[in-house]
C-alpha cells in the first residue's frame, strides 16, 4: 500500500500510510461484516462516494470513519488506473 501514498494527493486527501491502514480494516471489518467486499477498482470514485454514505448508517460508520474507508478506496481505485495503463 505504500506505492498507492504517491496517488493520494490526486485525492487532497492528505493520506499517510497510517489513515490508509485504518481505512482498509474499517472497510474489511465494518462493511464485510454486512456483505462481499467489492475490490477499490470495481466501481469509480463517484460511485463510491455515492454508495458510501448511503451504507454508513446501516453499519453504523462514524463521519470520520467515513473519510478514511473514501480515502482508502479512491487511494486505490486510482492505484489500479494507473497500473493498467
């Protein structure tokens, strides 16, 4: 995860290799709990920045919980991108 940290400012999203970590557990433990994890790169960042806060009540995810499993998820999502092109 370390390589996707040089994509993270793409996002403004000021991502360490810490709040990546965190946001990765928080989406295996708080969103695989309900359901079948969805890899980073399955769906575009609007996608998840729909979906997201429509779920974080069901699972009861914190605003700040939210940020980071976002962060997480673009950090990757864009990771993939690049690797494909």
């Amino acid at each position: 995860m370390e390589q996707d940290l040089i994509l993270a400012p793409v996002h403004g999203n000021g991502s360490d290799l810490a709040s990546l970590n965190k946001g990765y557990n928080l989406y295996v433990n708080k969103c695989g709990s309900c359901h079948y994890l969805y890899r980073p790169a399955k769906f575009e960042a609007a996608k998840w920045k729909k979906d997201l806060p429509e779920m974080s009540d069901r699972a009861k995810i914190t605003k700040e919980e939210q940020d980071l499993i976002l962060k997480y998820l673009l950090t990757k999502h864009e990771a993939s991108q690049v690797k494909h092109q």
